[in-house]
C-alpha cells in the first residue's frame, strides 16, 4: 500500500504542477515531496528488520507475457528509497532559488523522475525495472536538454543516446532470464535467482548487466558522456544525476547482477575491480586538475562511485554494506557539494576556482558548512563518508590487498583536489567574485543546516542505515554462496 | 495429334514473344504481339477453355493491342527516337533474366510428372458452365469485382478530368 | 443465408451500402457542401468502427470463402480506427478539394477491399481485395490534381502495385495447380516442401513485399510517400501497409504453415535488409515526408522479425505493433501534415526550433518520434518488445543482433529530428501555427495511445486471447 502510494504521488502531483503556473508549480513540487518524505519515514520506522520483502503490490500487468507490476521493499531498496525521498525536497528548495522558464514543466519532470527512480528501486519485477530505468532517464534528458548550458543539446543527446544503447544490453539480457525460467515463464526477479545457469550463460548475463549498468554509474572506460552531462546540467539536474541516478547503476549490480551470475562475478571481478580502481585514480588525478568547481565535483563522482562499485564486485559483507551505505552518503554529500557551488555561482556568475579568493574572511558560516560537506565528502572520521569508505575498503581488502591499496589512494587524491579547491577558494585574497557571498538567505541557511546535520549525524550513528540492509545484505550472500560451486572460490 | 498441336502452337508463341523483344520497331513489336496472344488463345481452346479463348482474343488482341498501336502512332515512336540504353544496363537485365530462367529450368527438371491433385471437371471453361458456377459458387467475388471496376471507373474520371483552370 | 450471415458480413454490407449511397448522393448533386460531406464521412467512419464492437463475430460464408473470427474483426476495426484518424486529420486539406466526394468512395472502396481481402479464405476473393485495397489508393495519391509530383506517385503506385500483382499471381496459380483448390485454408495440407512450392512462395512474398515496401521492392515507396497528398501518404503507410502485414500473417500461418522452415529463411533476408537499408536511407534525407517513408521502410523488417514467431504470439504481436504504429506514425504525420498545409514547408532542416514556435505541435512529435524510436514507456517500446519476443521462437541470433544494432542507428536519426525541433537557431522559424480542431482531436487520440496503450498491458493479453 504505501509503496504504491510512493509512487502514485509523484505522478499525481505532477500533473497538478504541470497545470500551475510560474514559483506555484515549485510549491506543489515540493509539498509531493515532503509528502513521499513522510510515508518513506513512515516506511523505514514500520520496517521489520530481517531479510523479507515487505510493503508488497502486485497486480497482474501483462499476463500472457508473465509481466507484473510487483512492487516490494527490502532493506537494500529501502536505503535507496529514504535517499531519493531525503534529496528531492532539497533539489526542488534549490531549483525554487532561481526563476526557470517554463517552471511547471520543470518541476513536473523532477517529480516524474523521481517516480521513475522509485519505481526502479522498489520493482520487484524485472520488466517493472527496466521501465522505470528508462522513465527516469528521459526527464532528465528534457532537464538538461532545455534547461542546460552550453552547448547543451548536443550533450544531452549523447548522454541520452549512451545510456539507452547501454540499457539495450540490459534488456537483451532481462529478455534471455525470462525466456530460461520455467514454464509459462515470468519476468519476476525472485524467479530469475532460482535459475541454475551454467557459467557460460552468466557470463553472457553478466556482461549484458555490466555494459548497462557501467555505462549509468559510470564505470571507468564508460563515463565519457558524465562531466559534460554534469556541468551542462541546470543545477537540479546535476543533483537528481550525482545524487540519486547513478545509484541505479549501483542497485542492479546489487540486486541483479550479483545473485543471478555470482559464478561469473567471481570469474570477471579481477577485470570489473581493475577498471573500477582506474576510474578511482583516474578520476582524482583529473579532479585535481579542474578549475571549474562543477566539473572537479563532477570528477571527484567518477572517483568515488568507482569505490563503490568496487566494494559491490568483492562480494563481501563489508563491500556490499559498505556500498549501501556509501550511497546514501555520496547521495547526501554529492548534492550538498553542489549546492554550495549553485550558491556560488548564483551570486558570483562564475564557478571558476581562481575568480574566487579569501571567502572565509568574508562569509565565515559559509566557509565552515563547506569545510564539513568537504570533509564527509574526503571520508574525515566522524563524518558519514568515513564509515562507507571504511567498509568498502576492508571489503576490497578482504578480496585484494594490493587492489585495496590502490583504492584507498581515494582518500588521498580526494584529500589533495578538496584540500586544493578549499583552500583556493577559501583563504588568501579575497576577490571581487567572493565579495559577492556575504550573507546567505534564511532558505540557504535551513538547507545547508539540515545538509551538514545529515553528514554529521551518519558519521556518528551509520547503524541507524547499516542496521536495516545487514539482514538483505546477508540473504543476498546465502544466495550467492548457494551456488554450490562458488563455495570453493569464496 | 493434340500434341504436336501443342508443340506447334508453343513454339509460334515463343518465337513471336522474342520477336516482341527483338524487333526495333515498336509497331513491329505491337503486331508481334498480337500474334502472341492469338497463339496463347490457342492453347487456352487445347484446354477445352473456349470463353477464355475468346475473352483473350476479345480484350487483348482486340481492344488493348488497338490502343497501344494508336499511341504508337500519335506519338510517332519508331526505331530513332528509342532511348539508349547503357550497356551496364544491358548487362545487369542479362544477368537477371539468365538467373530467373537457371532458377525456373532447375526447378522444373527436378519435377518428375505433374500429377492433377484431383479429379478436374473438363467441361468447366465451357461458356455455360462458367457463367453457372459465377452466379453461384462464386457469386461473392464476382459483385467485388463489380464494385472494383465502378471505382476503377471513378478514379478514371477523376484523373481524366482535371479542373481546366489549374493544368 | 439467415440473419446471423448477414450480422456476420455487416461491416461489409455496411461499408458497399454507404459506399453506393455517396455515389447516388453526387450524382443527384444532393449535398453540395465539402464540410457536410467530410462530417457524414467521419460519422460513416466511426460508425464502421462500432460495428467491430456489435453482435456475433466467428461464421463461415459463401461455402467457406469468407470467414470471420473476433480476432479478423479486431484487425478490421483497427483499420476503420486508423481511416478514421486519417479523415480527421486530412479535414482542412479537403474542405477546399473540388472532389472531395470522390475521395471518400475512393477511401472506402479500398477499406472495403482490406475489410475483404482479411476475410478471404478463398485466393480469389483474397487477390480481389487486395487489388480492390490498391487501386483506388493509386487514384487517390494522384488526388493534388494540380502537382506534377503527384501525378509522378500516382503513376509510380498504380505501375508498381501491378506488377507486384502479376507476381502475387503467378505465385498463386503454381500453389494451385499443386493443389487444385483456391481455398487457402486446405492448402495447409496439401503443401509440402519442394522446388516448385518454394518458388511459388517466393513468387507470393515477392508480391506481398511490394506491397508492405520491403527492400528490395521499396523503390516506389519514397516517391510515392513525397508525392502523394499527406493524408494519402499516412493511409498508405498505416492503413494499408497495415492491412497487407495482417493479411501476410494470416496466409502465412494459415495456407503455407507447413512450409515455415523455408519462409522464415525469406523473412530473414527481407528483413535483414529492410531494417538496415531503411535506417540507412532515412538517415541521409532532408524532406520530412521522405524520412518518415523510409522509417516506415525499416519498421516493417520489424514485423518480419514478429512474423518469426509460433501461430499465436506471431499474429498477436504484429497486430498489437501495428495498433501502436498506428498511432505513432499518425501523430507524426498529422503534425507535418498540419504543418504542410499552413506554411507549405516540407524540410527537416524548417523544423528546427519548432518547438519554440508551436510547443503542442512539438511535443506530439517528439512523442510519435520516441515510440517510433522504441523508447519506453512509450507504446512503441511495447511493440518492438512483443515482436522481438515473438521472433526469437525461431529468429537466428544473427537476425535478432542485426535488429537490436537496427534499433540503435534508428535511435539516433529519430533523436536527431527531436533535437532540431528544439534547438533554437533558425533563420526563419515556422510561424506559429492555428491547427484545426478536428485535427487536434486525432492527435490527442494518438498521443493518448502512444502514451497508454503500453502500460495498460489488458490490451496484448486481450489479443492474445482472441489469437488463441
């Protein structure tokens, strides 16, 4: 009921938005998204914690193809769910600082595409999935497509035309599952993990999964359209993209790829981890070099999402917790990073680091919420990034040792680019540009409050996330180590 | 005797059917034609199908072939004004028709005996018959037919009489 | 024959009697007004698509010869559905028309061959209706009276429809002077695989190919699609290729099921090539009206894909692809056609920055141009997807790879017309346009098809059943 609520209201106010005019259709955006914020909350506090799925819908959909619409929630979508749900009232409170042109249309398409995602992380069914997939991607085509910068259609169409190709992958694969279950075959996924695939086929499935997904979170050789698609995007869109899209990608490997072809993970993870780490280094290594705040933002996502996914291909229990909940926080530490920037370069007109100058001898409240969003985002103990990249690192350690050192080189680099931009930014002297800042509004202040009390609340309490995907995270490891000839490998 | 009636008349109709093509001028090959089509009436009455016979001489032979001759001639066709065609062209159209006729030769060499796969009421292409089973078996098709040439005929007209003021 | 026959036959009846009325209509000279003619026509119209929805549906007529079953009747309606949409949308072009009465028997006469032609079980009656389905099509495409370009498609239609006929026909009387009956539905066991019976085949799909313009009989389609008026252009490319695609399932399932082996080798080649030679052509053209013909070029190596398919799924998916081609390539019709009509521009490069200027009008395309593209959750999506699980019962991967590559260049020349329209520079933009209300009525309609019919999935199991 209350997942079929999570999604239905999204699309019902959205076309209530669509037929307000002008800062209105912000507001009804926004009152959606408080409302989804609340029945998420409702969720997680009603939530059992074990390993079920619960909150279930299902309803026939396309019966002569065994399509569903089955809807459920487990403690890995359950995460997933509280991240977008947590993050949409802000990007829309951002989106609501500046005039858009055709804002109805704007706000209705971040509230369609936040249904899309939550469909996508609350499907149960695979077919359900891959629409969900592709309804999220196409609003935030027209986002960055109509409301972008520079040069933004051309980006847009080859974010847009990169990511449709690399689900195609996935669907080839989905349509393969389906057509190996028994008897009238289904498109359920829970089917999909009682397959007994030979090790050929996984691989295939594998590599279906791989492209589709690679191509999302972005994995290294894949991410090309990501820094251009970033910086082009209005600010909202970089934040629906960095903070929650991509977590998409990441989901599937976790509820796909990993049960369904352990075998070939296992056998592939040497190649999947090697390119995750050249992401990690090469990401930083440009981050370092970047002038543009968005794009060194952009670049760091590269780096850190690359961790992740890192920790998901050792098929551990520290890896995949610790990708949980490393999410949620590069979710959280993403979309402050990128507020603060939209702040910026509202008042300045410009997201170049060397315009700016000696801001903390100007706006000290700015500064010291920077420093904090800055440090959760390097990892600082006491911090939410701390706890993630801790886990995710002694998961990759417990697959590699050596694979682990050069992952942790993240934290360093990371340390090197947000130390470089910090201080770049914050202290020696102050610039015309930086004068700009003196004094952010009541509106800047809440966000940006409640922002860094999110950091700061998860770096001390991570359980209150750890504590509801374990039971998940270990069925998902049953499942794994059932194939019995894994066992021998892990 | 119907057999070499049959070679006879297969030959007469090949032979002038590569007239049609071969001749240069275009009424030559008009009343090669003709010819063609008489021969082909000859085998339609071997096949005791005496209405067709006749239909065929009628609207072929008869009421096509005339106009195509009065174009020819309103139009002053002869041998100089026909158009050049390459002889890449040539070549391809070779090429494709010796293909076809390989196809058709191979498969019908490979076919022992044709059997008629059941009993065939000879007498059926008598003008008699074949208006009997018209208005009865196949009472249907022959009214779609009917609405078929009314609207041919409509469209006919349409065409035909284009508004004055525009063309 | 009993009542019940005749219910059988109503839409026929219906469609022959209206059909003769209108003439008697014209030639007392009783209605003189071009709008009251349109408005009896569409009522005439979607009084045939109701009367899909009445009375009893299976029956067996004329000693076998025509047959009818809930599923036939659904295609039929679908197709009524379609003209209709068409009427709509070609209101203004023909309020104006000094022969507007004719267009409609024209129209009608080749409905009424299609409503035929899928009722045939008899060859007969089934070559009567398909060339009662082309021929007033060819008149019709001539029906700018004034414009040599139309003339041109005329003449290139009704010569190339002839001739494919006189293959479909040859075709035909090889397959029945091995059987010895015109009726299609005892060929099936009659006809085995063999040397003439797989020439006689190639003859038949030769014949059909034209007519659903498969590469290599595609040549007439661009030009005859350019040429045509747009209403024409779009009744030809949903109506009637649509009809030719039910009537291809129908005689392929049903007379020459036995030889399924060597007919999906056929349709393999055909729609290898369709897919990629459309998506090539389309790609480089510069007239709208030429792109969307060689899109509908390579849409229909998709329903060859879906043709691959067993005895049940096969019908269900081309008649579900078909519906929602329908209404994607409707709605991008209908807009150049509205487009056309007001400012006579032609061109893809005039739709940039069209939707600065027209934003409805914009937005109706773009979403023709997603399910045309297959992008879900539109409908089109839907219908790949159900033609692509159909095919892989006995499509080689070789076939389904090429498909899927298909789908990613087609992605690409789609999405490039959707950036033109809203990329902003442009010297000389469309105007605004006004567009007609009966015209936004049928894109309404096909942008609620394009949108819903995917996801409200009742539908596909509904054909399914009926196929069954």
């Amino acid at each position: 009921m209350l997942t079929g609520l999570l999604l239905l209201i999204p699309l019902l106010f959205m076309i209530v938005s669509l037929l307000m005019k002008g800062k209105q259709s912000g507001y009804v955006a926004l009152v959606s998204s408080v409302v989804s914020l609340f029945i998420s909350l409702c969720m997680a506090f009603t939530f059992q914690h074990d390993d079920t799925v619960q909150f279930e819908l299902n309803y026939s959909w396309i019966s002569s193809f065994g399509i569903h619409f089955h809807l459920g929630v487990d403690g890995i979508s359950l995460i997933l769910i509280l991240l977008t749900t947590f993050l949409t009232p802000f990007i829309i409170l951002t989106s609501l600082q500046k005039e858009t042109d055709n804002s109805n249309v704007f706000f209705a398409l971040i509230l369609l595409m936040q249904a899309g995602i939550l469909g996508a992380f609350t499907a149960m069914d695979s077919f359900l999935f891959y629409m969900s997939y592709e309804v999220a991607l196409i609003p935030i085509y027209f986002i960055c497509g109509l409301w972008g910068g520079e040069n933004r259609i051309a980006v847009a169409l080859k974010f847009f035309i990169y990511t449709l190709a690399g689900s195609l992958f996935m669907l080839v694969s989905i349509i393969y599952l389906y057509l190996q279950t028994p008897g009238n075959h289904s498109f359920e996924i829970s089917e999909f993990y009682k397959l007994n695939l030979s090790s050929s086929q996984q691989s295939w499935i594998f590599w279906g999964f791989f492209l589709a997904f690679a191509v999302k979170i972005p994995i290294f050789p894949f991410h090309s359209w990501q820094p251009s698609t970033y910086t082009i995007a209005p600010t909202a869109g970089t934040m629906l993209l960095a903070g929650i899209m991509l977590k998409m990608g990441l989901y599937g490997l976790i509820r796909f790829v990993l049960p369904i072809a352990p075998e070939a993970v296992a056998h592939w993870n040497t190649l999947a981890i090697l390119l995750c780490v050249c992401g990690i280094i090469y990401g930083s290594v440009i981050a370092i070099r970047q002038n543009d705040l968005k794009k060194l933002v952009a670049f760091s996502s590269i780096a850190h999402v690359g961790l992740i996914a890192a920790g998901i291909f050792s098929m551990n229990a520290q890896g995949i917790q610790g990708a949980m909940i490393q999410m949620f926080n590069h979710g959280v530490n993403a979309v402050a990073l990128f507020f603060l920037i939209d702040l910026l370069e509202r008042r300045s007109g410009t997201r170049l680091m060397d315009k700016f100058g000696g801001i903390a001898s100007v706006n000290k409240r700015f500064a010291v919420v920077f420093a904090i969003v800055m440090l959760g985002s390097i990892g600082l103990p006491m911090t939410n990034g701390f706890v993630g990249e801790f886990l995710l690192l002694f998961g990759v350690y417990q697959w590699n040792m050596y694979a682990a050192m050069f992952a942790g080189l993240t934290i360093i680099l990371g340390a090197v680019y947000m130390l470089r931009l910090y201080r770049n930014v914050f202290f020696g002297e102050i610039s015309e540009a930086s004068t700009s800042i003196l004094s952010m509004s009541m509106l800047e202040r809440i966000i940006s409050y409640k922002l860094v009390a999110l950091i700061i609340l998860l770096g001390i309490f991570p359980n209150l996330l750890l504590n509801i995907s374990a039971p998940a995270v270990n069925k998902l490891l049953n499942l794994i180590a059932h194939h019995s000839n894994l066992s021998s490998i892990l | 005797m119907i057999a070499s009636v049959f070679y006879f008349l297969s030959f007469v109709s090949i032979f002038f059917a590569v007239m049609v093509v071969v001749s240069k001028n275009p009424v030559h090959s008009v009343l090669y034609l003709i010819l063609t089509f008489f021969s082909i009436a000859g085998h339609y009455l071997l096949l005791n199908a005496q209405f067709l016979a006749l239909v065929h001489i009628v609207v072929y032979a008869g009421a096509i072939m005339v106009l195509f001759l009065f174009v020819i001639m309103l139009l002053n066709l002869n041998a100089a004004t026909e158009p050049v065609k390459s002889s890449l062209m040539k070549f391809a159209g070779a090429i494709a028709g010796g293909s076809l006729m390989l196809v058709l030769i191979a498969v019908l060499s490979k076919i022992n005996s044709i059997q008629p796969a059941h009993e065939v009421n000879t007498q059926i292409g008598l003008i008699k018959n074949l208006g009997k089973i018209l208005f009865t078996e196949y009472n249907l098709p022959f009214e779609v037919a009917s609405i078929l040439f009314l609207v041919a005929m409509i469209g006919t007209v349409i065409l035909a009489k284009k508004n004055p003021h525009t063309s | 024959m009993n009542i019940s026959d005749w219910l059988t036959l109503r839409i026929e009846i219906a469609l022959a009697v209206f059909i003769l009325l209108q003439l008697i209509i014209k030639i007392f000279d009783l209605i003189r007004s071009n709008e009251t003619w349109l408005r009896l026509n569409i009522a005439i119209t979607f009084l045939i698509v109701l009367l899909g929805f009445t009375g009893n549906d299976s029956g067996s007529l004329f000693g076998g010869m025509f047959i009818s079953t809930s599923f036939i009747i659904i295609e039929k309606t679908i197709l009524a559905f379609a003209t209709l949409l068409v009427l709509m949308q070609s209101y203004n072009w023909l309020k104006h028309h000094q022969h507007t009465p004719e267009f409609f028997m024209l129209l009608l006469t080749a409905l009424l061959g299609m409503f035929l032609m899928l009722s045939a079980n008899n060859i007969l009656l089934f070559y009567l209706g398909l060339e009662m389905a082309t021929i007033p099509v060819a008149a019709l495409a001539n029906f700018d009276l004034d414009k040599q370009r139309s003339s041109e498609a005329g003449m290139k239609m009704i010569l190339s429809s002839a001739f494919s006929s006189g293959m479909l026909l040859f075709g035909i009387s090889i397959f029945y002077g091995i059987t010895g009956t015109l009726t299609i539905s005892s060929w099936q066991e009659i006809l085995r695989p063999g040397g003439l019976e797989v020439l006689a085949l190639i003859f038949i799909m030769t014949g059909f190919g034209f007519k659903i313009s498969l590469v290599p009989f595609h040549l007439w389609t661009a030009d005859v699609y350019e040429g045509s008026p747009v209403s024409i252009t779009a009744f030809l490319s949903v109506v009637s290729k649509g009809a030719v695609s039910f009537a291809l399932a129908r005689f392929l399932f049903n007379g020459v099921i036995m030889m399924q082996e060597f007919w999906v080798e056929i349709l393999f080649l055909l729609s290898i090539i369709t897919m990629t030679v459309g998506n090539l052509f389309a790609m480089r053209q510069t007239n709208i009206k030429r792109f969307l013909a060689f899109s509908t070029v390579a849409q229909a190596g998709y329903i060859l894909l879906g043709l691959a398919g067993d005895p049940v799924n096969a019908p269900t998916s081309v008649v579900y692809f078909i519906l929602v081609y329908m209404f994607s390539n409707l709605a991008a019709l209908g807009v150049v056609e509205i487009v056309s009509f007001a400012t006579q521009k032609e061109d893809l490069d005039d739709y940039k920055g069209f939707y600065n200027s027209n934003k409805k009008l914009a937005i109706v395309l773009m979403l023709a141009l997603f399910s045309l593209a297959g992008i879900p959750p539109t409908a089109g999506f839907f219908g790949k997807l159900f033609l692509f699980t159909s095919g892989i019962h006995s499509a080689s991967v070789v076939w389904l790879l090429f498909a899927s590559l298909n789908l990613v260049v087609s992605l690409y020349y789609y999405m490039r017309l959707v950036r033109m329209m809203f990329s902003e520079n442009n010297e000389k933009p469309l105007a605004s346009i006004q567009s007609p209300l009966l015209s936004n009525i049928a894109l309404i309609i096909c942008s609620a098809g394009i949108l819903f019919i995917g996801i409200f999935g009742g539908l596909y199991d509904y054909l399914h059943q009926l196929a069954k």
